[in-house]
C-alpha cells in the first residue's frame, strides 16, 4: 500500500498573534529589529524563507512558544 503524502503547507500565524496583542507590523518591526517589509510577508504568508533568527526574535519579544506561531494546514481543505 502506497501512502500518498497530503498538501501540507507551513502556515505562519503571526498576523492572528500581533492582532491578539494589539500590535502594530511597524512595533513588532521596532521591538524586534526586524525589517517590517519582512514582517509584513510574514504577516501575510508570502515570505519565502524565514530566518530562524529572526523566529527566535519575535518568539522572545512576544513570550511564544515556536508551536504557537508555526502550523501545519491541509491545503487540500
């Protein structure tokens, strides 16, 4: 039997979490010294690699866990 892998795709959550906090793309951008051209794709899930510095910065700066702001979605639903 042939196991057929879903089309799962990496889903950055960061929009929902600075949203929960009130938190403007330009203050997580101040707070965390990250480029806010780069949050804003971030925000967006259009980023096409994301830095595991800069996760470990915004993960620091917003008391998260890296589970709660990366997840797996089925992009067939």
């Amino acid at each position: 039997m042939e196991v057929v892998p879903l089309p799962l795709k990496v889903h950055i959550k960061l929009d929902e979490l600075i949203k929960e906090r009130g938190i403007s793309q330009r203050e997580l951008s101040r707070l965390t010294g990250i480029r806010q051209p780069s949050i804003n794709e971030m925000c967006n899930n259009t980023t096409q690699r994301l830095p595991l510095d800069n996760l470990g910065i915004i993960c620091e700066v917003l008391k998260i866990d890296i589970a709660d702001i990366l997840v797996l979605v089925n992009e067939s639903k």
